[in-house]
C-alpha cells in the first residue's frame, strides 16, 4: 500500500461531516487548561486506520540519531508549573517552575490560554481599560510573564470563549453579536500583558467545536471569524505595533468547514473590494499521522505536517499570488503579503488512546525520530515561522482517556523525544 491508495480512498469521502454530533470533541478542560481529547470523527478514523498500515513499514526506517536542522521556532504547550511530588519537584514545598526545563528544551516561544469569557464574566464600561472591575486577570498570567522573561523565552496567547453577556447568552463557542467587543478585549489584554506580543485568535474556528456559527460547506462561517480577526488585528496594532497576530487558526481533520475552503472564503468587505483579514502568521494544526517528508501527497481536503507547502500555495492564491514554479525554486508575484505560516500545535503519541486520534499512535523511539525529522525537513522552507510541540507532559487517564503526547510522561519522567526535541535546532 501507498500514499495514493490512501488518498484516492480518501478523497472518496472527501465530504466533511455536518452533524455536528459527529465531529471531533476536542477539547477537555482540566486544572484550568484546556486539554485536547477527542473522539473522532468517521472520516478521520478511516485515515488513521489506512495511516496505520503505512507507518508498519514506512516510520521503522526512520532514525532517532542525528540533530535536526532548525529554520523554524521551537514553539510548546504545557504547564507553567510542575506539582510537588513531580520528578522535576520531588521535594517542594511548593510547586517548581517549568520554565527551567523548557529553556534546556531550547523552546523559544511558550504557548498558552487566556479565555475571554473567564475574565470578564461580566460587561466592562470601558472594555479596552485592563483595570475596568469587570476584568478578572489570572495570576498565571503574571506569572508566565516572570518566568518566561527571567528564561528568555518569548510568549504566545490564544484567546477564545465568548462570554454570554457578548453573544446573547449562548455557549461560549458562539461568535460574539458585536465583533468589536472581542476588539476591545484584545486590546485590553494587550495593555495589561504589554511586553507579549504574539496574539493567536481563538483556536481551530473550522472546526465547529470551538466556534459558531459553522454551518457544514458554507461561507457563513469564515465571513464571521473574519470580520473578528480583522477587527482584532486593528486594535492589537493601536495597543503596541509591536504585537503579531495569528490569524486561521485552522487543523488537519474533519470539520463542518475543510482547511483550503476556510482559506478561499475567508473574507471581509463584498464584491470586488471584498479581501482576507489582516494578519501577520497563519496559525495551523497540522496534526499528521505520517512519517514527515514533504514530498508525500496530501490526503484529501487533510493539511498535515507533510502538507504545508499545498497549504502555502492555496494562502498564496487566497491572497492573489501566482506560483511560477513549485517547490524550491517557486517564484511568486505578489498582490498582498502572504502570512508565514505559525504551526501552532503538531503532536504524535507514543502510546493508544482510544478517544485520540482514531487510536493512532507510534512508540516512543519512533515519536523522537518523528521530531527530528520535523524539524530538519522544516529548514529547507521559508514560509514556516515556528513549529510548536503539543505538549510537554503525557495527559494523566482523568476518566475520560490519557493521552501520552508528552515529551515526558505524566509524572515528568523523560521520553526518547525529550532528547530529539532538545537537538532540534
């Protein structure tokens, strides 16, 4: 069995799912954080099943030995503290500081969540004011701040949840009625957090889970996360131009709405002066089951690891660039710039879970092969700003599933990938 056989099977049902009782639950909140978990989708269960077979033979001849060549940030998900009793804080007294091990990871970008919704659980009278009392900041904010300068480690916040106040008392998935509250809160957000200045805009919208609404195969969907993210790029511009904005925010897997229709109709305005929203990077999950090599196909409407110069081209096109020549030597003529691409979250388990992935998973040995290969495929492209790992510690079983997508385990015990993850450069 090939590539091809697994695209061509595929592409057979290349019709995304519109019950959304059959889309991947994502999303877990736990301490906290958000977790992702799942339970996958039919079309994605049938892609990992063929994938599985693939990586038998194809994932055995890679090699965990070797540095990677690093063009593309170290970017990471996890904790920002470590419990007493943890191997990295065995003796306390109180929780240790996971800053320290992701500086001798050579992370240099640290990725976590505010929520909208769990700061202002009410509406502020001056909503871009940090100190209007309807705002409650996080202490962890304060915190990774701290650490994060004291390390020399760069931040990245996503922001998403809708409070029910902004969207007519529905979930928090739902966009808000006034896109301009969400503006202001970016704004906010930015004053009081001043020296971050990476800003990721709500996570995985195409999805459906996280945001709504998304009605399966239609523009509706990608017009309103638009006019949000357009709005949210002014404001963050007025609080500091220093600040970037992460924009998309797509995945590789099913949802209401493919990647590459998410990128053709993400538009503002109408007619002809209609015109993608402003951003500086693309954010993208591009969750892969294969081996990483650029030169396999892509399966379907699926953008994978393996798959971001498809996905580059058809940003390109969103943003009237034509491609003279694929690959290395690709030469464009641009009409607008085109955001590097900011691959937000990648993983591969070292171990089943049934409710993750379609059960997917490699062993640890072949999990580090997968980041060395990752990284060094990644210095031969220029359009990929940072890579970021999902995440540091392997998810505990909470009665819902484990997931063991950590480059340690959940009692912070290292894995093979801890050491690939560190030589990547």
């Amino acid at each position: 069995m090939d590539d091809d056989d697994v695209v061509s099977s595929v592409g057979q049902r290349s019709g995304l799912p519109q019950n959304p009782s059959v889309m991947d639950n994502c999303f877990v909140e736990q301490d906290g954080y958000l977790h992702r978990n799942s339970r996958p989708s039919p079309m994605f269960l049938h892609c990992m099943r063929r994938l599985t077979l693939l990586l038998g033979l194809a994932a055995t001849i890679l090699l965990v030995s070797g540095s990677a060549a690093q063009a593309a940030q170290k970017s990471i998900w996890g904790p920002s503290t470590f419990p007493v009793g943890d191997v990295n804080c065995p003796t306390g007294p109180s929780p240790c500081s996971a800053f320290p091990v992701y500086k001798q990871l050579g992370a240099s970008n640290y990725q976590f969540q505010i929520p909208w919704d769990t700061v202002a659980t009410s509406r502020p009278a001056n909503p871009r004011d940090p100190n209007d009392p309807a705002y409650h900041w996080p202490s962890f904010g304060d915190y990774d701040v701290q650490q994060a300068a004291q390390y020399g480690i760069s931040l990245a916040v996503l922001v998403e949840g809708t409070p029910s106040w902004a969207n007519g008392g529905r979930s928090r998935a739902w966009a808000p009625t006034n896109p301009q509250d969400y503006a202001d809160f970016m704004y906010a957000i930015s004053k009081r957090y001043p020296t971050i200045h990476i800003w990721e805009i709500w996570g995985e919208p195409s999805y459906g889970i996280n945001f709504q609404p998304m009605p399966a195969n239609s523009r509706v969907g990608p017009k309103t996360y638009a006019k949000l993210l357009d709005l949210a790029y002014a404001s963050l511009k007025q609080a500091s131009p220093a600040n970037l904005v992460v924009g998309g925010m797509t995945l590789n897997g099913g949802g209401p709405v493919s990647t590459p229709d998410f990128i053709k109709w993400l538009r503002v305005g109408k007619g002809k002066k209609a015109r993608p929203p402003r951003m500086d990077y693309w954010g993208h999950n591009p969750f892969e089951g294969r081996p990483p090599n650029l030169k396999k196909k892509p399966i379907g409407k699926f953008r994978g690891l393996n798959d971001v110069d498809t996905l580059y081209r058809e940003i390109q096109a969103a943003y009237g660039v034509k491609t003279k020549v694929k690959g290395k030597k690709a030469r464009v003529s641009r009409k607008l710039r085109v955001p590097k691409l900011w691959l937000s979250e990648w993983t591969v388990l070292s171990e089943a879970s049934p409710n993750l992935f379609g059960g997917f998973h490699v062993t640890p040995q072949q999990q580090a092969s997968y980041i060395t290969s990752a990284y060094r495929m990644l210095k031969k492209v220029k359009y990929v700003k940072a890579l970021g790992w999902y995440r540091l510690e392997d998810e505990a079983d909470n009665g819902h599933a484990g997931a063991a997508w950590g480059l340690m385990t959940s009692n912070g015990a290292r894995k093979p990938s801890f050491d690939a993850y560190a030589a990547a450069r």
